[in-house]
C-alpha cells in the first residue's frame, strides 16, 4: 500500500510556491494606486471643468464642451482603468507582476496629466 500524499489544496492557491504569493507590498501598491489615482480623479471631475470661466478664445480645446467634458471625465476614466489593470496585474509572477503594476500607474496619472495640460492653456 502506498502512503498518502499531501492534500491538493491545503491552503490557498497550490501555485503559490510557484507565483511567489500575492506579496503584501503589491497589495499596498495597488491600493496607494486606487486612493491616489481616485482623488486626482475625483478633482479633476469636479475642478477642472471651471478653467474654461476664463475662456476668451473659443479656438483652445478647453473652451469647448467637448474640452470641457474631457477634462471632467479624462482623469476619473484614466483612474478607473490604471486601477483595472494594476488589480488584475496581482495575479502574474512576480516580474511581470510588478510590470503590470507599473503600467497602471502610468495608465492611472496619464489622464490628470493631460487634462492638466489642456487646462494650462487658458
């Protein structure tokens, strides 16, 4: 008679040997990512907007209601997808894990930064 085996699923994943684990620094990343990436969000929704009061020409994009709605809902959108795609990048391997993380920050800002710039025209 043989003797038994360790069962298949002690605890958790079993690939976590293999994975490296989802490391208590990736989560905390991705939560600094959602709290900062949320609030820059969430002024340019509501800040934003109000930098087309000082409009006198009706050529820059920001004198627009199209302009206008980018910057609104820009950074929010930005922030909303960075976050997507750092939130699923937890389940990679540790190299590309990272990878993913850092391609939601960059996703995650890149929407402030335009609006930011759209709005510096005025």
């Amino acid at each position: 008679m043989s003797e038994p085996g360790p069962p298949l699923f002690l605890a958790g994943n079993p690939r976590d040997n293999q994975t490296g684990g989802i490391g208590v620094g990736a989560v905390i990343a991705v939560v600094l990512l959602m709290l900062g990436s949320g609030a820059a969000g969430l002024f340019g929704l509501l800040i934003f907007p109000y930098a087309s009061d000082a409009c006198g020409n009706p050529d820059l994009l920001i004198c627009t209601g199209n302009g206008q709605l980018a910057v609104g809902l820009g950074p929010m959108s930005a922030a909303i997808a960075g976050s997507a795609i750092a939130g699923c990048s937890l389940a990679l391997r540790p190299p590309y894990r990272a990878a993913g993380i850092m391609l939601g920050y960059v996703v995650g800002f890149s929407g402030f930064v335009a609006a930011a710039i759209i709005v510096s025209q005025v």
